[in-house]
C-alpha cells in the first residue's frame, strides 16, 4: 500500500510536469515587450499588468531645449573607480535577460555623487536600447541609448541613471567591439558571457560636464518613479549600423528577435528639466542636432524600421504561436542587409511574421 502511493504520487507529479510544460509551449508566459513583439506585450499595454506605468513623472521624455533651465548648481559627475580585489583588468558579466544585454562587473565598484546634494549612487549595471534611442532631444531621435543604472548608498529605493545617447556612424565604436563580439553566445534569453577586454572608462569619460537633469522613473515594468535621470548632452557615443545589427540578433523570452528595445517618450508633465551648461545658441545647437541624431522624425524612422526592420523572426517553438492581427507567411531571404538580421537562423527561407507598427 505504501508503494503504491509513492507510485501513484510519482504518477501525478510526472502529469502535472508534462501538463505545465504542454501549456507552456502552447502558451508562453506573457511578460511584457516591445512595438515589434506579440500586440498585447508592447509599451501602450504594459499598465494594465504593471499600473505605475500609467504615473505622472515617466521616463522617457523629449527634452526641448527651449523650455531646459540652466541649473548652474549642478556640478559635473565624477565617476570614482575602486578595484575590488586589486586586478588591473575589468571582468564583465554579459547577459541576454529577454529584453536588452545588460553588462555588472565583477571586480570593480564604480560610484558618483550628484551636485549639490552630496547624494552618492553606486553603479548597479548598464544595458543597451537599440534601433531608436529613448529619450529624445528637440524632437530627434538618435540610433541608441546606454544607460548606466546606479542605486544610492544611503537610500536602496532611489536610483541614478547616466544616460548616453548612441550616434549612428559608417565606422565601428572600437570600444563596444569586445562586447558586440560576444554577442552571438548570448543570443537566447537567459544566457551570459564573461569578457575581460572591455573597459568602461575607454567607452566614456568618468568626467562628464553636460548634462540634462530630471525627475523620471524606470523607462521597464514597473516604471517605478524613483529615477534621477541624467542625460548627457555630449559626448554623444558613436555606434557602427553593423554594430546595431549584432544588438538586433539578441533573442526574447519567447524566441522572438529584439529588433528594438525602446520605450516610447513620455508627457513631461509638471516637471522640469535642468541642464547644467549655459546654451548660448539654441539655433545652432539644433542644427547639430538635425545632422548628429541620425533619425531625424518619426515619418524616417518608420520608413527606415518598414523598409528594413519590421519583419522578424519567430523562433521554432514559437513560430506555432500566432497573435491576432500578425500574418505568418514564407519569405525568402534575399538581400545582403537582411540576412544580417537572420544570422542566427540559418535556413534559406524561414517562417516570419510580419507586424505593421
Ligand atoms: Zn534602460
């Protein structure tokens, strides 16, 4: 009798195994995403499970330079180095987490503190958006954004983010090549690399005089309103269109390519942004804008993502999955810029589903 419980429990625990995993197939647990993932995922629907989202001080925003104040107490951020254990090189942890590559370190702590008030913030990690940076400056977009999340020291619920934007040029960023070269081990979700080549302080200054200051939140479920936002107004960071590429071959939770990973911009609101620098042409400083950004308005950007970017690649488990208002149909791989973004799929001719934005 005693045998045939264990048994019969065995029996019940193996269903109940084949039954949640039956269900996962067919069902994939619905998170949260972007514009080109599954409809009921993207950025217009993440408050109806995470309700923040819906606040009054979201990040990201357009920071129009005419309506910026000139915060003349915010001092440049210095950001401080400490080795942990005295090694000379950096060692970084890369990892695919279903919605962006996101990069700790592992023997360093970097810290800054924000001017006037003293408030020192540690760096947590930094992660990359792509295709479309998320904040926006006068109304243009750039090619990226990098954000360098950090906690503060005295207070675990308030966060600092530096935010880089990422300009699109014909040559590589030498400086991201050590990780873009990696990218194609952390292709799936849940995957992580370790490189040692990559150095922060070769990718951007750790003495950073302009900037724009706000009161924001996380720009990912759950949106939480606790962000100091702190975007650097230059150095702009310079990425390749092959380097973008690479990003775009990362991988979500369900197999789906993250073809862009960027929140739409936010209502400002009541709020205010400072910069820290005097502008003393605005005029001149638009026109820098309009050649430096790359996405120049909404209409380019979307031909650019039509034309190049709005098809992507189910993966095998989920190409069985299909969403309303999502066509599944056969396409062949025909042009150079295309199978670029197919490189982890090496078939001639796959399953694609074909989204309008
Ligand atoms: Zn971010």
């Amino acid at each position: 009798m005693y045998k045939l419980v264990i048994l019969l429990s065995a029996f019940i625990g193996i269903e109940c195994f084949r039954l949640k995993r039956d269900t996962e197939q067919h069902h994939p647990v619905k998170h949260w995403g972007y514009r080109n993932q599954d409809r009921s995922l993207i950025p217009d629907s993440w408050h109806k499970s995470h309700p923040k989202c819906y606040g009054e001080q979201q990040s990201p925003i357009n920071v129009e330079l005419a309506a910026t104040v000139y915060g003349k107490e915010l001092a440049p951020l210095k950001i401080k180095e400490e080795s942990i254990n005295g090694t000379e090189h950096e060692t970084w942890q890369v990892k695919n987490n279903g919605h962006s590559v996101v990069m700790s370190v592992k023997d360093r702590n970097f810290f800054f503190k924000t001017r006037p008030e003293g408030m020192e913030y540690k760096f947590l990690q930094m992660h990359f958006h792509w295709r479309g940076s998320e904040h926006y400056v006068d109304g243009h977009r750039f090619a990226g954004e990098l954000h360098l999340v950090h906690q503060s020291v005295t207070d675990e619920s308030k966060f600092a983010v530096i935010g880089f934007l990422l300009r699109q040029t014909n040559h590589d960023n030498e400086n991201l090549k050590p990780l873009v070269n990696i990218l194609t081990n952390i292709v799936e979700y849940g995957a992580t690399a370790n490189i040692s080549d990559f150095s922060l302080g070769n990718l951007i200054p750790f003495n950073l005089k302009n900037y724009y200051r706000y009161s924001g939140s996380l720009t990912t479920p759950g949106c939480d309103e606790v962000v100091e936002w702190h975007l650097m107004d230059n150095p702009l960071l310079d990425i390749s269109d092959e380097q973008i590429l690479d990003f775009q071959s990362i991988q979500d939770k369900n197999g789906f390519l993250i073809i862009t990973n960027s929140r739409p911009i936010q209502e400002l609101n009541d709020r205010v942004v400072k910069r820290s620098f005097e502008a003393h042409n605005l005029g001149t400083k638009r026109k820098y804008l309009k050649s430096a950004s790359g996405l120049t308005d909404s209409s380019d950007e979307k031909s650019d993502l039509v034309k190049r970017l709005n098809i992507f690649v189910a993966s095998c488990e989920a190409s069985n999955v299909v969403q309303p208002e999502q066509e599944l149909v056969e396409v062949p791989i025909q042009t150079e810029s295309e199978s670029d973004l197919y490189k982890s799929h090496n078939k001639k001719s796959q399953k694609v589903q074909v989204m309008t934005l």
